[in-house]
C-alpha cells in the first residue's frame, strides 16, 4: 500500500494569503503581536487580541489539521 501524498493547501477566492485573519476594525489588537494570516494553514493563534483574564490561550486558538 502506498502513502496518500499531503493535500495541497487550498486558494480562496476571497481572501489573499497575506490578508490579516484580524484586522483592526473589529478588535482590539496589542501591539507587538504578529496578526496570523490566511496563508498560515495550521493554525491562527488569537494572543494579538485582547482577551478576558479568566480565557486559557488554547481557547483562543484556531487549529486545522
């Protein structure tokens, strides 16, 4: 039996994959933080946003295996 190869990384029609997941229209951004982005297929860490004190950082995680 042979190994399936890695699916290829999908394009979207709409976003680019160097546009912000967050931008600063909606939230509130700290400074200093990278901003994930849409080309970042494993995962968009959330710690550029302020968040409450009483969230764990893995609930502000989005991950896509």
């Amino acid at each position: 039996m042979t190994a399936r190869p890695a699916p290829a990384p999908l394009s979207s029609l709409t976003f680019r994959d160097d546009e912000n997941v967050f931008s600063h229209g909606g939230y509130q951004l700290l400074d200093d933080i990278a901003v994930p982005r849409f080309g970042d297929t494993r995962c968009w860490p959330a710690d550029c946003l302020g968040r409450p004190a009483n969230r764990k950082p893995s609930e502000w995680r989005f991950v896509f295996p």
